[in-house]
C-alpha cells in the first residue's frame, strides 16, 4: 500500500516537473521573440529583428534622415 502510494506520488511529482518545464519552455520562446526584436527606428518606432533590416528599412523609408551612428558600419 504505502509502496504504490509512494510510486503515484512519484509519478504525480514527474508530472508536474514535466508541466513546469513546457511553461518555461514557452516562456523563453515568448522572451526570445521579444528579445529578438531589439532595434527600434528611431523615426517610425518599429522595431527589427537585426541591424540590417534596420539599415534596409531606414534607407527606404526615410532617406532624408541621416543614418543613426550604429547602422554607419552595417553591410546590408
Ligand atoms: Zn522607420
């Protein structure tokens, strides 16, 4: 008795361990996402995934503006 007792609360442990693990999961795919789209156009506000889509998106939506100092050395 106390033994199969010990083996479901065994298996109810593991279940909640496995749970846990696929919300953080999910979590750190939520704050990669977010994470990942870390430069903002300092004209229009969006925000980009990279330095080179910033550079391609500042060329063509705003020529006029000069280049922020940190897309200067970007190959796009
Ligand atoms: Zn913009």
């Amino acid at each position: 008795m106390a033994r199969g007792q010990q083996k479901i609360q065994s298996q109810q442990k593991n279940a909640k361990k496995q749970a846990g693990q696929k919300k953080k999961q999910g979590h750190d795919q939520k704050a990669a996402a977010k994470a990942a789209l870390i430069y903002t156009c300092t004209v229009c506000r969006t925000r980009m995934p990279d330095p080179k889509t910033f550079k391609q998106h500042f060329e063509s939506k705003h020529p006029k503006t000069p280049l922020p100092p940190e897309l200067a050395d970007v190959q796009a």
